[in-house]
C-alpha cells in the first residue's frame, strides 16, 4: 500500500509497531491509550491486517535502504580481511542470481587397466577383493 493513501493513524501505529518491535498490542495502546490491554491485543492485530505492513516499508522507516545496504555491501567487498570479503562477495552474488539454479549430475566410468566397465562391476570386484584380503587374514589368525 503507498504511504500516502494510508491515514494519520495508520501511519501512528506503523511507526509504533516498529517501534515496539513489531508487538501490536502495545503499538495500538500508543494509538490508543483508552482501549484496554485485552482489547488492545485484537484491534492491534486488525489494525496490522488492515495496513499489511512490508518488510521493505519497516527497512526504509528505520534507515535499511537500499542505497544504504549497496554502500554497505561495497564496504565489505572491499575489507582487508580476505574471509570477510569472501562472505561479502558470496552475498553479492547470491543477490544477483549469479549461481546456477541446480547442479548438474556428472557421469564417471570407472577404467581399471585401461578397460572400461560399468560402475557396478568395478564395485563387485572390489567387494571380491576385500573379502578374499579378509579370509586371508582370517586364516593367518587362526594360525
């Protein structure tokens, strides 16, 4: 909803709710300091239904702008710290949709000697190798 079709005690509460971090009870008593607590924690409640306040709107009311976030973020891209400028560029980039949406499966065949062979054969014969290389020692124990 735009900020100027809102009404004077529609904005009052908005900045009361903020104010009250984010408690609509208390953000209505400040409207409204007749009403009583019961009442308060109702009307509170329609009255934040009634404004549908956005998270962008709660931002830019306490100084968490756009510009300022962008000035923010260049800060931390260009800090001495390698790691915290990592963290900063991850960030960056996971803004911009910089990242591929799904990761791509990769097929390997298994060489063994220079023939190729299905993976569940290569897996058979190394299951037949480690139980004949634990028979062995079995037997060396037993000796």
């Amino acid at each position: 909803m735009n900020e100027t079709k809102r009404t004077l005690r529609e904005r009052k509460f908005i900045k009361s709710y903020i104010e009250n971090n984010g408690n609509a009870t208390e953000a209505y008593l400040n409207i409204n300091s007749k009403a009583n607590k019961n009442t308060a924690g109702v009307l509170g409640l329609r009255m934040l239904r009634k404004v549908k306040i956005e998270i962008k709107s709660i931002l830019d009311q306490i100084g968490l702008n756009d510009v300022y976030l962008s000035g923010k973020l260049k800060e931390g891209l260009e800090s001495e710290s390698l790691s915290i400028r990592f963290r900063y560029l991850d960030m960056a980039l996971k803004l911009k949709n910089k990242y591929p949406a799904e990761k791509q499966e990769e097929t390997h065949k298994v060489i063994i000697l220079g023939k190729k062979e299905k993976p569940e054969g290569a897996k058979n014969k190394l299951i037949a190798k480690i139980n004949k290389i634990t028979e062995r020692n079995g037997d060396q124990e037993s000796k």
